[in-house]
C-alpha cells in the first residue's frame, strides 16, 4: 500500500470510510484503515464535507482512535441534527457507540443508545441490524 491510498471511486468510496473502519476492527487492519482514513480527511481539510461525510469520518475516527478520543468522536458523528436524514447510518453509528459505552460500564447511556438504534432498525426493517442493537439491550 503506498503512502497515500487513493479511494477506488471518487465519490461514493468517501461515504464507506466509517464501514471499511468498522471491518478493519474486526479483522485486525486498522493501520490500513486509519491510512485511508488520513487520505480522507486531507481531503476535506478545507471544510467542505458534506453532513453525511462528515458524520462518517467522525464515525472512523471513533472505531480507529484511542478511548480517550473515540467518545468525542462519536458525539461529534450524531450532533449534527441533519444527520438524521440517513437514520440507518445514524443507527448504525448510535449502536456503535452504545457498545463502546457498554464496554466502559456505562450502562444507562449505552441502553439510550442502543434502543434509539433498535427502533431505527426495526421501522426500516433492518432484521440483522435490529438484533444486534436488541442483543445490546439484553447485555
């Protein structure tokens, strides 16, 4: 991988930077990521990220950083109220952080979190979602 990994679409790629950190959590590659993750964002470094763009990059940043900053980052990935325009991707990042919470034995946020995903999930018939934030409920 060279020093500055270039996205394989030129628009649509940005918009799965929060997925493709989200995976790398899972399989042990988030150098790989926070390196795409820093190509991203030099991108935007001049301010005009959209709300959704946004909103993912801060998701990113929240599954890559160190604990002490992925809870600022996921707050700042559902402040933005227009963010609510894309409520699976809100879900999504509301049961991200409502797991993380859990981690730390924060339990009543992280119950907050993970029903307002829950029901998201569950009116956009979003079944394997909706379980999951249901498991976080149940934990």
């Amino acid at each position: 991988m060279g020093s500055d990994p270039q996205p394989l679409h030129y628009r649509a790629s940005l918009y799965h930077v929060g997925d493709l950190a989200a995976e790398a959590v899972c399989v042990g590659r988030q150098a790989e990521a926070a390196a795409v993750l820093r190509s991203v964002a030099g991108r935007l470094a001049g301010g005009d990220a959209s709300v959704r763009l946004a909103m993912q990059v801060h998701r990113a940043r929240a599954l890559l950083a160190s604990d002490a900053e992925s809870g600022e980052h996921f707050q700042a990935a559902l402040a933005d109220p227009e963010g609510e325009q894309w409520p699976f991707e809100r879900a999504r990042i509301a049961l991200e952080y409502g797991q993380w919470l859990r981690r730390r034995r924060r339990m009543v946020q992280a119950r907050t979190l993970c029903a307002q995903a829950l029901a998201t999930f569950q009116q956009l018939r979003a079944r394997p979602w909706a379980e999951q934030a249901a498991e976080g409920l149940r934990a």
